[in-house]
C-alpha cells in the first residue's frame, strides 16, 4: 500500500521526502504518457451506496459486448470495489507488460480493471485522501492498456466527490446514467448527482430506477418496497430520458453474488432484457449524438 501511495505520489510529480513538486528532471521515471483510444466513456453513478450501481455497471457492460462492441469495464468505486466479486474474478492479479497495466479479460471482448485487483489485500478498508484518490484514478486511466475500445463503462463511487469530479474534467464523456431507488430518500442524493454533472456540463444520459418492485416468488403478488416510479417522476421533472425500470429480484441478486451477472449467464431472462433495453436505448441515444463526429481520443497530460 505504501509503495502505491508513494508511486501516486510520483505520478502526481511530488517528490517522496517533502511532498512538493518535483522538478522536471526528477519526474524521468515517470510511465510515458497514456492515450486511451475509446469512442465513448460512461460513466455510472448513483447518490448513494447499496442502490445497484455495480450491478447496473457490470450488466451494462455485457449487455454492450454482448451486442459486438470492445468494452472496458473500469470499477472506480475505490472504497467498495465489488465489480471483481460480481465477475467472479477476486484474487486476479493483472498482467503487467512494459511500463502498462493489461486488463482482465472477462470474454473476448469485455476486459476488467478494478482498484481491487491492484490492492495487496482487498477487504482492508483502504483510507484515501483527495489528491491520492485522483492520483489513482488518473494512474487506472493512463497505465491500463485497453486498447481500441467502443466503450468504456465506469462505476463510480456514490456521490459527489473527488472520483466524480476528476473524471468529469479530464475525460471527454459520452455521458453519465444515474442510478437510483425510487424512494425520496435516494432520488435527493441523485439530484445531486444530476446537478453537479450539469453544472461541469457532461450530458445526462438518463436515469436508471432499479428495485423498483418486488414480485414475490411464492404468490406473484407485487409490493412496490421501495416504492415505484420516484425516478421517472423525477426524470421527467428535470427534463432527461428515463432509462427504464429494473425489478427487485432475487435472481439478480444472487446471479451478482455468484459471481455470474444475469445479463452474461441468462441473456433472454425477463430481467436480463431489462438491462439490455437500457444499453440499447444508451448505444442509440450515442451514437446518434456523440458518435457522428470522430471518435474522441483521450490524452491525460
Ligand atoms: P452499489 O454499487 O450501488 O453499492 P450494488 O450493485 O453493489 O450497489 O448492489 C448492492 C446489493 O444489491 C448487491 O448484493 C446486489 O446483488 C443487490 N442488487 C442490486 N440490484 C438488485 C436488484 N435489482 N434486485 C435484487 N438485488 C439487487
């Protein structure tokens, strides 16, 4: 851990002893400049924790590759990275050539990256200061060889910090869903959300409510726990697209848990086509938009 610290450090040009900037010379050992050559980066988010951002992340992310498209699956959620459980891919240790960091393959087409990976013991409870977590998040963006990527899907933290802010002012976005429950209490920590990217201008891409119902497996009877429809209220409120509805299932929930999201192992389920209909609507509202002009490519300086 010290030694990551340290290498951020570097990265953020600070010498080890005082913590100043380095001067130029000294900042030699530095990996060379990373350019990530991706079409379109979405970024996840949600107010607040335990509402399925991840699992909203990893499904996407499937629902994409599984539609032909090179997808990275960035999990930035650096105090509670789940994606490696919810892959089946905790304990994996990325393969390092040269000076870059090489993505966990998950299928063809769809690679990992997760702060979990690069921590020697994940479950510690890692304390980040601000600049230390935008030193990380810069390091996860410019030393991880993707390659040539459609899309890039990024689970974010819950709300409105640093990783936010870092990835709204230095990548160029195709947008950000945001994730809730229906019930008030996480839509106020949505608005949030939602303000803040309006205010550093990144488009909206639409709001995702998710638990929206319970339908109970004994008797068919649906109990709306958290409520139901909160989100496409709200989204009609502030003008952006609702994305759509996603039950409260066990089946979801233990396909996570498992380490099988439902998308990758039961693509034609009734939930599983929930989570596609959201990718399908995203790729179009894109690609009609963003995709017409030339693929952004990424430079971190
Ligand atoms: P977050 O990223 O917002 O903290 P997670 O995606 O980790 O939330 O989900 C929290 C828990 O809720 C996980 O155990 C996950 O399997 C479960 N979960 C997420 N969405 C659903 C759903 N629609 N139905 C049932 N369980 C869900």
């Amino acid at each position: 851990m010290t030694r990551q610290i340290e290498e951020t450090r570097e990265t953020r040009g600070e010498t080890k002893e005082n913590g100043r900037p380095a001067p130029a010379q000294v900042q030699r050992g530095l990996p060379p400049r990373v350019e990530m050559d991706v079409r379109h980066v979405i970024l996840v988010l949600s107010g607040k924790g335990g509402v399925g951002k991840s699992t909203v992340s990893v499904n996407l992310a499937f629902a994409l590759a599984n539609h032909g498209r090179r997808v990275g699956l960035l999990d930035l959620d650096l105090h509670g990275p789940s994606v490696p459980k919810m892959l089946g891919l905790e304990g994996q240790v990325p393969a390092v050539i040269g000076n870059a960091i090489q993505p966990v393959p998950v299928t063809g087409n769809l690679s990992v990256m997760s702060m979990a990976f690069l921590l020697p013991n994940p479950t510690d409870p890692v304390i980040w200061r601000g600049p230390m977590k935008i030193g990380a998040i810069r390091q996860l963006l410019t030393e991880v060889n993707w390659g040539s990527l459609d899309y890039l899907v990024v689970d974010l933290p819950p709300g409105t910090g640093d990783a936010q802010l870092t990835m709204a002012q230095q990548t160029p976005l195709a947008g950000a869903v945001i994730v809730s429950t229906p019930q008030d209490l996480a839509l106020i920590d949505a608005q949030r959300g939602i303000e803040m990217f309006r205010k550093v201008n990144v488009p909206i891409l639409g709001l995702i409510e998710n638990m929206s119902s319970f339908c109970c497996p004994a008797c068919n009877h649906i109990t709306p726990i958290f409520g139901h429809g909160g989100a496409r209220d709200e989204a009609e409120r502030r003008g952006i697209p609702f994305l759509g509805e996603i039950p409260l299932d066990i089946s979801i929930r233990e396909a996570s848990d498992d380490g099988r999201p439902i998308v990758a192992t039961d693509p034609d389920s009734v939930h599983a086509r929930r989570y596609v209909a959201i990718a399908r609507q995203l790729w179009q509202s894109i690609t009609t938009g963003a995709a017409t002009k030339p693929a952004p490519r990424i430079v971190i300086e």
